[in-house]
C-alpha cells in the first residue's frame, strides 16, 4: 500500500490493512525513498571486511641481561615479548569474479599477511597483488574459491551533487554496515590525500574502518571507493571523502593484465594553479584552470606545442579547475592514442594533441639503500628521471639523485632528510648518479656541505661530521 493510499485511508476513516503490505522491488526512482534494501541487498555480497597484519621485532632491553635484574621476572630470561603483531582493519570491494578486492593502500601498508571476510561468512587468505600509493589504492587476490560476487563498476563522472548513495563497509570492527547520504560535492582537490587529489564528498556516515569499503548509487554500482573523513572527534561528521570509481578503473584494469605498477600518461611539464592576482594580471574572467610553469624539453607537454605561460581550461573536454583536477584526468586516460587539450594563450582559445605516453626511465634508477656514516645513511636513493618524478610527485627539472625512502630511526631521518629531496651536490662536488653519491659517502667527513632541493627550492646546508 502506497504513502498515498494510507494516507487517504486515514482521511476516509477506514483502518488500512498493513499486515497485507508486502515489499516489492523498487521499480522507479522515487520509490527507493520507502526502503534501500533491495539495493543493499544486491550490493552487500561483493562488500568485504580487511584484516591486515604483520608481526614486528622489538630491540631487547639490555636490562634484561642483567642476572640481578632477571630474577625479579622469575630468573627465566623472559621478560620483555621479543615482538608484536601489528594489525589494521579495513573494507574492500570484490570487483571481479576470480577474487580481484579493491581496498585502500593505507589498509595493508607495511602489512605481510592479509585476510578476507564475506558477508557470508567465508574467510579466504589474500595476495597483495597491486599496491599504488599514488591513489591510494591497493588489490588484492583471494586464494582459493571462484565465482565470487562482484559488485558493478558505475561512472563517477555521471555522478551529481544532490544524489544518493550508500556507504558499506565495517566501522570500528563491529560488522557489516551501512549508511545512506547524499553526494554533497565533487572534484574536492586539496584534500592532501593522495597524488591524485580529486575526491566524490558525501555525509553518509564513515567512520575508521570503513577505509576501502563501497559508495554505491541506487542502481547498486560501485561510484568510489570510501577513503577518509574530516572529524575532529575521530568519528564521522558528516564530510568524507571517497575515490571516484573512474580512477580504480585504472588500477583494476593494470591489476587483471598482471602488472605490478600502474603506469599512468606523462605530461613533461610543470603546473600551478591561477590565484585571482593572475587571473587579473591575464585577463580572466575567474581563477580556473592549469597554469603551465615549465615545459620538459622532448616531453609530450612541448611536442603538443604548450608553452611556459599557458592555462590549460580542459582534458577531452572536461573542464580543469587546477592542477590537481588535471592530474585526475590525465592519470584515468590509458596509454597510447592521443588526448585534447582546451588551453587559453594570451586570451585566445586553442586546442592541442597530447600523447598519451608513460614517462621514460632515463637514466635507470639504479636503486640503492646508502649504508656508512654520512647525513644519507638510511636513506634510499635513485636517479632522478621523468618516471621516478611522475611516481614520487616531485617537479625537479634538473638532474640528480632522489631520497625515495629513509628509514626510521636512520641518521638520514635524524637529520631531516625526506623522501623526494633531490641531491644535487656534495661538498660541492656534482652528484649525477647513485654510484657518485656512494662514492661520496663511502668515508666519514670532518664537514658535509649538502645542496639539495626539496619542494622545487634549492638550498644548500653544512653540517658536521
């Protein structure tokens, strides 16, 4: 019985028989404002729960080496545990029938052993298959079984503001969940997330442990994966953030062709966003778009024909707000062919092909962990080139040799160096390649003066031996 129907029952003073109603599938619209079940329904099997965890060695307290100290711990040479087992909780998303689970990276970073819970109850060992910290992303293969639900891939870029969608996923451990919002904003940039900063907005309730688990529209597609919430409270506030489901496309996709590493299309040229006083200075009608800063030379960005003053306003026609919203489209486009770019040069609009081509590895990377005693000790290094930029998000149009990690507790992390500082020169000696930083630090020095860039800023620093 319809809203409608009791309501007119209630008027005409007859007794509606609502033991009679009976729940049917929704067949328009306006009729899944009554209940969202029959979507949750279709949705829930392919919703999975995450649990990752590692076990991790603790340095021996040397007290306990101590006879005299031992005894007061019954003189067995116990004491301290040796190690713990570190563990996070997370949501992913079955997306293809093999047992392909899409969850996010921060779920199983610096995990070793993974395991998957259905919503049926069954729990399957899993493969860390894929992991891209750019996005944010990671899949995983279920071991064992076949013919797993699969929850559908939609479009989030047919998604409005104002649209329902449901929040899955397991909060805090305690099952299976969800929650129902609207999608409050799009294209949200600067969220400081992730590389590729261009998040769905919805306040459907997400909160720790939803990391990774679904946004589905009414039709039951996959439109995001659930990522982070803004709370002061560490519970949800009504403002989290999910991966539009265009850019898991991506990931998926690299996932099934069996590549370990997404390979996403290069541009070859440096970009910022147009504040108001450039706009000004231009003579634009409003702050929007991509502002061409530097162009690679031999860089699909100058075969295009961009130049150093640019505004790129478009990418195959959708519009770019800044930087961050370019990144976005560029990085969903597949390899090979070609992309339209919309760019504003001196006010007048133009239209420009850019390749669709991964950035090369020139010069290998050449990858080495620095050992000895010098400010770098602890720190991993590589040659600067086009495709360790793309990977490690850094501008540098110079050569030299890039920090891609530094290990905790090093003398390199003591001393302040981080991943993505560009070493240009030691002791004013030019550092080119790995072998010439090795060789820089092969024997310990009374004085380091280090010339670095760090945030596309060169400096230069001295430290003691």
């Amino acid at each position: 019985m319809t809203r409608l129907a009791v309501l007119l029952a209630l008027l005409l003073g007859a007794a509606p028989c609502l033991a009679q109603t009976q729940k049917v599938a929704p067949r328009e619209r306006g009729e899944v404002m009554l209940s969202y079940a029959p979507v949750v329904k279709r949705a829930i099997p392919a919703v999975v729960n995450v649990y990752a965890s590692r076990v991790e060695q603790r340095p021996r307290n040397p007290l306990f080496d101590d006879p005299v100290f031992r005894q007061f711990f019954g003189g067995g040479g116990g004491g301290q545990p040796q190690s713990r087992v570190a563990q996070s909780l997370g949501s992913g998303v079955i997306v293809d029938a093999s047992g392909l689970v899409v969850t996010n990276h921060h779920v199983i970073e610096g995990m070793t052993a993974v395991k998957v819970a259905l919503s049926d109850k069954r729990e399957f060992d899993a493969e860390i298959v894929l992991r891209d910290p750019r996005t944010d992303l990671a899949v995983l293969k279920l071991k064992g079984g076949a013919n797993f639900p699969v929850l559908e891939l939609g479009d989030s870029d047919a998604l409005e503001v104002g649209d329902f969608v449901l929040a899955m996923g397991n909060p805090f451990g305690v099952g299976q969940t969800v929650t129902q919002g609207i999608v409050s904003a799009l294209a949200r940039t600067q969220v400081g997330i992730n590389d590729f900063g261009f998040f769905i907005q919805t306040d459907a309730a997400i909160n720790p442990g939803n990391s990774g688990g679904a946004l589905i529209d009414l039709n039951a597609r996959l439109v995001g994966i659930n990522s982070a919430i803004y709370s002061r409270s560490g519970g949800s506030m009504g403002i989290g953030f999910a991966i539009p489901v265009n850019m898991v496309k991506v990931v998926v996709a690299t996932a099934r062709g069996g590549g370990k590493e997404v390979k996403r299309p290069w541009l070859g040229a440096t970009l910022q966003s147009v504040s108001r006083e450039i706009a000004d200075s231009l003579g634009l009608e409003r702050s929007s778009g991509a502002l061409v800063a530097e162009v690679l030379d031999k860089s699909p960005a100058a075969e295009a024909g961009l130049k150093r003053g640019d505004i790129v306003t478009a990418v195959d026609g959708q519009p770019i707000d800044d930087p961050e919203a370019f990144g976005y489209r560029l990085g969903t486009k597949p390899l090979g062919g070609l992309a339209s770019l919309s760019v504003a040069r001196n006010g007048k609009p133009l239209i420009m092909p850019l390749k669709l081509m991964a950035a090369p590895e020139t010069p290998p990377r050449e990858r080495s962990k620095i050992a000895g005693n010098s400010p770098f000790t602890g720190a991993t290094v590589e040659n600067l080139s086009p495709a360790v930029q793309e990977e490690l998000g850094v501008t540098a149009t110079h050569e030299g040799v890039i920090v891609a990690e530094v290990e905790e507790g090093s003398i390199a992390a003591s001393l302040g160096i981080q991943k993505g500082d560009v070493i240009l020169a030691i002791n004013d000696a030019k550092i080119a390649r790995t072998g010439d930083l090795k060789s820089a630090t092969a024997t310990r020095k009374p004085l380091w003066k280090l010339t670095m860039s760090r945030g596309g800023q060169t400096f230069t620093t001295v430290i003691n031996g």
